[in-house]
C-alpha cells in the first residue's frame, strides 16, 4: 500500500509506477467521521455531512463514490454544531445543533438557539439512514426551512486518490419524484451505479440537487425527517421512517454479535480500557462477511478492501482473541488462492492474494487491482496463520480441508518465489503496471542501499526470509498431525537450511543487525531498519545475535519515544515524514515486540506498549491511526500526524491488543489443555488486568491479574473447564 507523494522524474527517465494517494490536503485539517457495513463506507465531517469531497469525504460502495456531497442548512444558513459523537460500538454517528440568529433585511427571523436539531447516521446493506429530529425550544410557533443539497460524482477511489484519468463514462438525467431524486452514471465498463436519496415526509419543494421542508413547529413543537441514500437500489423500497429503527437495531446487534466473540478486557486504567473497546469496535466494523467468514478489510478510506497481508496479520494479532477471524481469513484467501500464471496480475499457481478492488478503474485495468497477487509475503504469511491457527484452537479438521491450498502456496514458495534458485524468495513485478516494491513497505523508495541508491531486484527480503523459515516450521507440524512424516522431515530440514543461509547472507556486524534486503546481484542493502525486527518475530535470528538487534531497535536512532521507526535517523533517506522511511506504525511494532517476547526482552516489550499507549491518550476516539510521523517524543506534547494515514485500520487497531498478550506471555494450548503464561509482566500504566471469556478449546475462563511487586499474581475468577494453568516467572 503507498500513500506517498509522487516520486520525481528525472529528464529522459520514466517513473516506476505509483498508486499513491498524492495527499494535496491533509485528513488531519479536519475531524473526520467513518461508518461502514460491508462494501459501504462514509466520510463525514464532524457535522455528519459530506462538504469536501477534495478531502476525500463522500459515501463510498464498492470504490466508487455514490455520494460527492450532502449537507444540511436552516433557512440557507449551516446550523451549529454542538457535539459530535460516534457510538462506542462505531454503529452510528450522533450530531447535535442550534441554530443561528437568522435575519433578513429588517427583522430577526430566527433568534439564536431555540431550534435543536438532532441527527443521527449510520449505514446497512448498502443503505446511507439518517433522521434529524428538529425541536422549537421558543415558547412561540416558528416557521422555518429545512435545508438539503446533494451531489454524486461517481468518481472511483483511485481518483479521489489522486490518479487522473483521460475519459469518463456518462451521466444520465436525474430521475425526480415528489419524495427522491435518483443519480445515475454509467462508466466506461459499462457498468450503471445510482444513487437514490429518498425523503419520508415529502418535501415541499425537490429538484436535481436540493430538498426542502417548511416546518411550522408549534411552541415546543417537534418534527422528524428520515433519510435513505441507497446505493444501486440497496436496501429495498421501504419508507425510510419505518427502514431507519429497524435498521439501526440491525446494525447494532450485528456488531455487538460480532464483537462478542471477542476476550474481553478490563484494566484499571480508564483510558486503556477506552483504547482497547475502541480498538475491538474499530476491528469488527472493519470486519466484512463473506461466504467464508468474516474478513477484515484495511482500513477507511483508502483501503476499504480486502488486502492478504493485512487480513493475515490482523489475524495473526487477533489470534489470541478471537480465532474465528484466523478461520474466515483463511478460506477466503485459500478460495481465492491464484492457480495461473497471469502476468498482468503478478499470479502464479499457489500465490496469495493481495488485493482486490470492484471499482470502473479496475474492472478497465487502468490500475491492476481487480485480483491482484502483487504482494511477496501473504504466501509465506497465509501458511503461517494456518499453522498459528491449528497451534490455537487445535481444530485438525479445519486444517485438513486447508492442506492442499497450503501445499500449493509451499511449492509457490519453492518454484516461483525463489526467482534464481539461491534459497531466498524474491519478487520482481512481472509488468509495468504492477508494484515495484512488493512488501510491506511498498513504497516506490522503501528498499535502499546505505548510500541512498534504491535497491534493483528481484529482491529479497529480510522479514520475508523468516515468514517463509516460520511457515515451513509451521507446516512441519501439520504435515506430521495430519500423516505426512517425510513431507514434516523435509519442511524442517529446509527451514534449518533456510535459517544457516540468512544468517550468513542477512546479518551485518557493520550494523550490529540483519541487513533490510539482498538486491538482484545478492548486495546486501545495510540500511537500519525495522524490519530487522520482524526476523525476530518468526524466530530465525540466531539466538546469538538477538540481543544486538533488541539493542539496535531501541536506541535513540531508531526509538522514537512514539515507538520503533521504519528507517532509523542514520540512514541516508530517513525522512520523520515519509510513508516507510522513518515513520512509526503501530502494526510494526507489535510485530516486533511479539520477537522481543519470544525471546525474553519483556522490558523492550513493556517500552513499545507504553509508547503507543502513550500516543493514543493524544488521539481523538484513542484510536491509533495506520502510522504516524516518526519524530521524536518530546514533553507534554502528542505524536505528529501523517497527512492521509487511514483511521480506522485493521492491523493498528489490532496492535494494542497484541502488545497486552506479548507482555503477559500469553500462550494458549488446547491440544495439550493448558494457558502459559512466560515472564508475565505489567506496563507501569497498569497494575491489574481481567480478561473474560478467554477460550481454550471448549473451556472459557476469567483471569485476573495483578502486579505483585515485580511479579505478576494470577487468580482464575470463573471457569467452565478444568484448563492447566502454568507461569514461568
């Protein structure tokens, strides 16, 4: 993914591809609101309208704005905003309003403050509700207009990002009814999208781009106006009034279902405690059904959309908490696992899925991510998860069903991700079109040389040497659960093989850290980065070395104080205020402190929760965004902001989560009946911690814990099974 400006080009030079988000206005100059339901998503203000469609505000279903602008006004004029608020579950948005003193030429019409408007949003299959409630507080009857305009632009995500493009398809005249107006467009896929903006009651007067209600409220008199923007006829033909309760407690109850499934967490500290329900109602509304299960989709605006690798590392950090979402992620992707070799869409047989997108630009191939493959890491990932799910819920059978998508996906490692045949998997986009880096940091500078020089593949990459030695141990395990014992033999001789050669190829006494990546004539790029970090997460740094790399991660040059940077302050392209070079994400570091646990670093671990922790206490909603700028921590001041970085997204959400469960050393076992807990430890913003409903097998448990000293004290509240319970101190 890349939300990075375009890179310049040289005279005589053509630029490597770029989908960025060119990012000419900030979405931090405003309070945005975000609701979702599954392919449907909105940008609102924090007055519940869309007024900037340059910022990217506008209600989206499936990448294509169906709504460019909405606004509510009292007699012309924009009423008050009083507060703004977005439910704790992320089910609805809540606005509140006065209305101005309005005059005309002679007389005041409207005193200030004696008309309350109340709104509410939220958005169902595919359907935009909305009711204001509008209350006349005077002790006299007032009269006074109600205000609606409206515009649709049809425009697909990729624009609004940024991209320009040379045609558009046609828009057809407005279809205007006593009660809606209805937008069409049909584009040069030849696909039509509407948008229908239906009003209950009838307005008294409604043309192409505006309604309008002359409301003659009694003394304390009331009167309540519903609206429906349906999204290619979504949501049927009810009236909105009687559609708006019942869908509101639809959405409610969906979410909450959803969510439930989920541990529960209570720390005593409130505002942990807000991050974390804030971050579990972040994760499920991101969540989206398929015929598989619930995926997660990125993050809004930019990544409303299934992405394998944030899907999987998602799970990965949710696993813990909620292993139904490893389970959907799983045969999602297995069911769209690649079987040809399509070049335009960097697929081979057994590749992983990277990104899927249902907009005109896609289905035109202006850009390539109708079914895109064009990321390195999800195969390794996806067979990771699938092992890391077995590990978890001890289901044999869901993995049974899976084994010939994760054979695939081991002999895509074998014969198409090793592009040279050195041992190491490599990428290299196999068109012009498709994405020059195929990482997680995909930006078109992200993989460098010390001096500068951007890397020339097929390169290879640190972490994705250790997904791959993790997924070949992985799947040892479930070859050898499900019969296979020679198959099981072989993936751990070619994992211990895997381990020999990265050590010898990666790590760099220079840096006193493995080296960021080997470019196509097997250079290292001895560049310090964070992705050293994530070696340690799947377990293939050499134990030797680990305290080297712990080291280099949390110096000055690399630590922020906001947590671990992308690109340490040293490296030639470090920039605090670029996507990859020298930012802080918060998915990143949770990654990385799961390394720091696994090899006992609990004081680096309790650091970088801190740190985050820290930063969300400065953020609106506690919600961390997908990153942030990477300069340093300083007294009584918050993170600085990336200018277009999506909030919510998944794997950030996730993070604050993971980062609970890598300080407790939190393992759960059900094949073997037991919890473990490894050198369980507390952040200094937390003295106790219960986590409720935390399932091993079929058994669910209450734990409490408290800091006892140095120590961590355990006490089970509630069980519904006898489960082993063991802590190495």
């Amino acid at each position: 993914m890349q939300i990075i400006a375009q890179p310049p080009t040289a005279p005589g030079t053509q630029a490597p591809p770029s989908f960025a988000v060119t990012a000419s206005v900030s979405l931090q100059t405003r309070r945005l609101r975000t609701l979702k339901h599954e392919d449907t998503f909105a940008v609102l203000n924090a007055a519940g309208d869309i007024a900037h469609a340059s910022e990217a505000e506008g209600l989206y279903h499936r990448d294509t704005r169906h709504l460019s602008y909405f606004a509510v006004g009292i007699n012309g004029t924009r009423p008050l905003l009083l507060s703004s608020m977005v439910r704790d579950d992320n089910s609805a948005l809540t606005c509140e309003f006065s209305n101005p003193e309005i005059r005309d030429e002679t007389q005041v019409q409207l005193e200030q403050d004696i008309i309350h408007l109340s709104r509410a949003e939220f958005i169902w299959q595919g359907v935009f509700y909305q009711r204001i409630a509008v209350r006349n507080f005077s002790n006299s009857r007032k009269r006074l207009k109600l205000n609606f305009a409206f515009a649709a632009d049809f425009v697909d995500l990729f624009e609004v990002r940024g991209i320009h493009r040379s045609a558009r398809g046609h828009f057809h005249p407005p279809v205007i009814s006593s009660s809606y107006v209805q937008l069409a467009y049909t584009g040069l896929d030849n696909q039509t999208r509407s948008t229908q903006i239906c009003f209950d009651p009838q307005p008294s007067r409604i043309d192409t781009n505006h309604a309008e209600f002359a409301l003659d409220l009694e003394e304390r008199g009331y009167s309540v106006i519903h609206v429906a923007v349906r999204c290619n006829e979504s949501g049927g033909r009810r009236r909105p009034s009687s559609a708006f309760l019942s869908g509101l407690r639809a959405s409610r109850n969906a979410l909450h279902q959803a969510a439930s499934k989920a541990v529960s967490i209570e720390t005593s500290n409130d505002i942990y405690n807000e991050a974390a329900r804030r971050a579990i109602a972040d994760l499920y509304m991101l969540m989206t059904h398929m015929p598989e299960g619930l995926v997660p989709y990125a993050g809004i605006p930019w990544y409303s959309t299934v992405f394998g690798r944030d899907s999987l590392i998602t799970a990965l950090l949710m696993l813990w908490l909620d292993p139904g979402v490893a389970l959907g992620v799983l045969r999602y992707l297995a069911a769209n696992q690649a079987t040809d070799v399509i070049p335009e869409a960097d697929a081979e047989p057994g590749k992983i899925l990277h990104e899927v997108r249902l907009g005109e630009m896609a289905e035109l191939g202006e850009v390539p991510f109708r079914r895109y493959y064009g990321s390195v890491d999800s195969t390794p990932l996806f067979v990771f998860l699938a092992g890391s799910y077995l590990e978890r819920t001890d289901d044999l059978e869901t993995i049974r069903k899976l084994w010939p998508h994760i054979e695939a996906a081991l002999n895509w490692i074998d014969q198409f991700g090793d592009q040279d045949g050195d041992g190491f998997v490599e990428y290299g986009a196999k068109t012009k079109k498709g994405l020059v880096n195929q990482g997680w940091k995909d930006s078109y500078d992200a993989i460098f040389h010390a001096n500068g020089d951007l890397a020339k593949g097929p390169i290879a990459l640190v972490e994705v040497q250790g997904y791959v030695f993790a997924a070949k141990k992985k799947a040892a395990i479930m070859a050898e659960r499900l019969g296979h014992q020679a198959l099981a033999a072989k993936l751990l001789r070619e994992a211990e093989e895997l381990q020999k050669r990265f050590q010898k190829e990666f790590w760099s006494d220079e840096l006193g850290t493995y080296a960021l990546a080997l470019d196509g004539k097997k250079r290292p790029c001895l560049v310090q980065t964070s992705n050293a970090g994530h070696a340690l997460f799947t377990g293939i740094a050499a134990d030797e070395c680990v305290p080297k790399v712990v080291q280099v991660l949390m110096s000055r040059e690399s630590f922020s104080g906001w947590g671990i940077r992308t690109v340490a302050t040293t490296a030639t392209r470090y920039n605090p205020m670029s996507y990859h070079n020298g930012s802080v994400w918060p998915h990143d570091n949770a990654l990385i402190a799961m390394g720091f646990a696994h090899y006992g670093f609990k004081e680096a671990v309790s650091r970088i929760f801190e740190s985050l922790f820290a930063a969300s206490t400065y953020l609106e909603l506690r919600r961390l965004p997908e990153l942030f700028c990477g300069f340093g921590r300083r007294r009584s001041h918050g993170p600085t902001l990336y200018p277009v970085a999506c909030a919510p997204q998944a794997w950030a959400a996730a993070a604050p989560l993971a980062l609970l469960q890598s300080c407790l050393g939190l393992r759960i076992s059900p094949k073997q009946g037991t919890i473990s807990l490894e050198h369980p430890m507390l952040p200094p913003f937390l003295d106790h911690v219960t986590l409720r409903k935390l399932a091993c097998g079929g058994i669910k448990l209450d734990i409490e814990f408290r800091r006892a000293g140095d120590h961590v004290a355990m006490n089970v509240l509630n069980a519904t099974g006898d489960a082993q319970l063991k802590m190495t101190v």
